[in-house]
C-alpha cells in the first residue's frame, strides 16, 4: 500500500480562492504503483515536488487539467473524475506520444450543468456565430460549416474543444474565469496549438 503524502497550498500564497472541493492523487509509476502524493490546489512543477513524472492518475473530487511542461505548458489533457492508470487514458486520442505530465491545476469554473459559450467564424469575435450549451461531437454535423473557429466567448462554465471530430486530437480547454473568458485568436487556445481547427466541443464533467 502507497503513503499517500497530502500537499495543499494556502490560497494566499497563490493568490488564488480555491474552492475546497478538489482532490487528486499523483503516482510516479503507472498503474498506481510508485511514489504518491495528493493535491488539493494547483502544482506548477511536480518536480519540485520529487517526482520525476506523473504517470498514473486518481481524481478524487473536481476537474483538473494536466499540462505536459511544467508552468502550466505544452499539451493540455482534462483530468475528470476516475482513474488513469497510464498515459494513454487521459492522452490517447492525441496525434502523438506524449507520456510526460509534468504540472496540473483545477479547472474551478467547471459546471457541466450551466455552460455557454459562443464560437465565431473570424478573429477578433467577428463573421458567423453559434452559442453552444451542449455536446457537440461533430461542429460540421450540427451545421457549423468550417474545419476551423476564429474566436470564441465563454460565458459561464468550462469546455474542452478537439481538432477532430469524435472528441479526438489536441486538447484546448476554455474557461469563463480565463482570459474574462476571451478567447481573441486561437493562439489565445494554449502553447502547444498550431492551428484554429476545432471540430468537436463538450462541457467539461466537474
């Protein structure tokens, strides 16, 4: 059995309210084996912590968002409620191997039941626009004409968009308490995007 060594950080060192309903396990091996540690707030570098990799993950309570860099770096990956026993569970559907997790955080504004968001045609909030409140597996099926979204808004909770259809590819999560909830351009979307297509979009599970 696995000392599970709790970490939590005051929110005043952080300057960040955290809500007190997020908790997740960490293991340095796959499978739950290895070195642990529970998280209840956000760790920028797991490697200050004395692990040299997550690679198993138990969410407790919350969602959570994994980053492959450290400082919240590199290939998103949503973290929801379960177990994640090695790195294909939570990365598998990107175009490439990605084994390493290096930062996490909570993903506070999550509320699968009371999220809207509104995607736009252009930069900048322009051209054609469409407000989502649901799950959409495929943008083009529910008359969204484009491989491709300029901008977007996210009034209140969180989603997860892909580059592919089927909730499949890069992973880019939009919050409302994020950038006032503006998304201006789709490098606004993370570090490790490329490109603005966005085929797939659903309400992150809190």
């Amino acid at each position: 059995m696995n000392k599970v060594t709790k970490i939590q950080t005051n929110a005043s060192t952080t300057g960040i309210d955290m809500p007190p309903c997020f908790k997740v396990t960490v293991f340095e091996q796959e499978h739950f084996q290895g070195k642990c540690q529970e998280l209840t707030s956000e760790c920028r570098n797991i490697q200050e912590r004395g692990f040299d990799n997550i690679r198993s993950i138990r969410v407790e309570s919350g969602a959570w968002l994994g980053y492959e860099h450290h400082d919240f770096q590199g290939q998103q990956f949503v973290l929801e409620k379960g177990e994640y026993p090695h790195w294909d569970a939570y990365s598998g559907s990107l175009g490439y191997h990605v084994e390493w997790m290096m930062s996490l955080r909570p993903i506070c504004s999550a509320d699968h039941q009371s999220s809207r968001m509104v995607i736009y045609e252009k930069e900048n909030f322009l051209g054609r626009n469409v407000e989502l409140c649901d799950d959409y597996p495929s943008l083009q099926a529910m008359g969204w004409c484009d491989k491709q979204v300029g901008s977007m808004h996210v009034q209140c909770g969180a989603f997860v968009c892909y580059e592919y259809p089927g909730y499949r590819g890069q992973q880019y999560v939009m919050e409302c308490d994020r950038h006032s909830g503006d998304y201006q351009h789709w490098r606004d979307w993370g570090s490790h995007c490329q490109t603005p297509q966005i085929q797939s979009i659903r309400r992150i599970q809190q």
